[in-house]
C-alpha cells in the first residue's frame, strides 16, 4: 500500500507505526508522542477556540494554519496507510470524519460508556489540551460498560493518540470533570452517508448551543445509553 505523498511534518511516523497493539479488552494502541514535540508550542497557539461542552465539526471551528496541517496529515492517505497496517484492515472505502472536543462540564450526564456506532470502523483520539492534571476525564478502555472497569486510560494532552477497532465491546468513557479537554476525533465510516450526517449533525448542535436557552436544555438531558 504505498503512498506518493510526502512525508509527515508534524505527525511522528514510526512512533504511530510502532505503537503496540493491545488485544484486551479489545484491539486497541496508545502514541505517547504521535505529534512532534518540536512544534508543540505551535500547534498549540493554533487550535480551535471552542466556548462549550460537546463535540464540533471541524467545518464549524476556526484554528491556524499549524493546527490545519495536523489536521490534513490526519485526514490523509498516508495516515490511513499506518493505520492500516496496524490493524490489518482495509480501508480504502471507508471515508475520514472527524470532530474536536474542547471542554467538559462535570455534569453527571457526560462520559457515559458505549462502544461507539456500527458505523464507524476505526475511532482515533488525538490530545491537544496543554496539560490535564485531573484524575477524572480521562478517556477509560473498557472492559465492560462499567466506567470503574477499567483496562486502559488515556489522558488528552498534547500528542497523546489512542486508536481502537470499533466492535460490539469497544466500550468506552471517562467519569465527569469540569475542565479545558481539547481532544480531537477522527474516524474511519463505512459510507459518505455518515460522514453528511456527522457533520450535520454537530454543526446544528453548535447552532443550537449558541442559543442560551436551548444550551441549558442540552446540558441538563441526560446521554443516551449505547452507541454514538
């Protein structure tokens, strides 16, 4: 599966590459430093500038040029190359999405376990927050969808990556913590369908959060129970 694009500037190769694949609870590997530490400061003065809860498309968000590049090396043929192999997966069919996650409220309704939509193939998180001293808020693998049950934690900060095969048990979530959780989410979907849909669907609830009234019916609901 080789690839005429250049190589990455920003994203680490071979420290993706070489990640060990986990295979309890399920497949799963963890990139201490998937981002180059060279441009750490960079990046970060470059990301989106997101006000609330919840997850945003991308199409929805303003960020820098830094920021863009990491974003194109991840939404690129060379990366789903990597995480091909790593996987043993093909997924030439199955197009990128993705969303970025800026802050958690400490509600109770936040976190809660799933294991992510029949949709999505391959789900793949990448930190940017500048540095998380919470116990909680921490994304939890998961053995089951007890949140206490716990295999595996990763913590959002700057180029930490987590990337895991989504199956009936892929469960996943953190415990509610009140901070600045700037995490970004790329998966790989089995149609253009879904990613219509996922874009469409956080671009009206970025509308609908910006409205005071409808935020404060959305931070109260509670989470639907199952997978998202």
């Amino acid at each position: 599966m080789a690839t005429s694009e250049p190589p990455f500037k920003y994203l680490d190769e071979a420290a993706i590459a070489e990640a060990m694949l986990n295979r309890d609870p399920y497949d799963f590997a963890f990139v201490e430093k998937a981002i180059r530490g060279e441009f750490r400061d960079q990046i970060l003065a470059d990301v989106p500038k997101i006000p609330d809860r919840g997850s945003y498309s991308m199409n929805s968000l303003d960020y820098g040029p830094s920021f863009g590049a990491v974003l194109q090396e991840l939404m690129s043929e060379r990366f789903r190359h990597v995480v091909e192999k790593k996987f043993d997966l093909d997924l030439s069919r199955c197009p990128p999405v993705a969303v970025m996650m800026g802050n958690t409220s400490g509600r109770y309704n936040e976190g809660y376990a799933h294991p992510d939509s029949k949709h999505k193939i391959i789900t793949i998180l990448v930190g940017f927050t500048p540095y998380f001293p919470y116990e909680r808020g921490r994304l939890r693998v998961l053995r089951s969808s007890d949140r206490e049950d716990m295999a595996f934690e990763f913590t959002p900060e700057f180029g930490h990556m987590l990337l895991f095969r989504v199956c009936d048990h892929s469960w996943h979530g953190f415990l509610p913590q009140k901070a600045q959780r700037m995490s970004l989410q790329l998966c790989y979907v089995d149609s253009e369908w879904y990613v219509w849909r996922e874009n469409w669907r956080h671009q009206v609830s970025a509308v609908a959060k910006s409205i005071p009234f409808v935020k404060k019916i959305i931070d109260l609901a509670p989470r639907r129970i199952g997978r998202a």
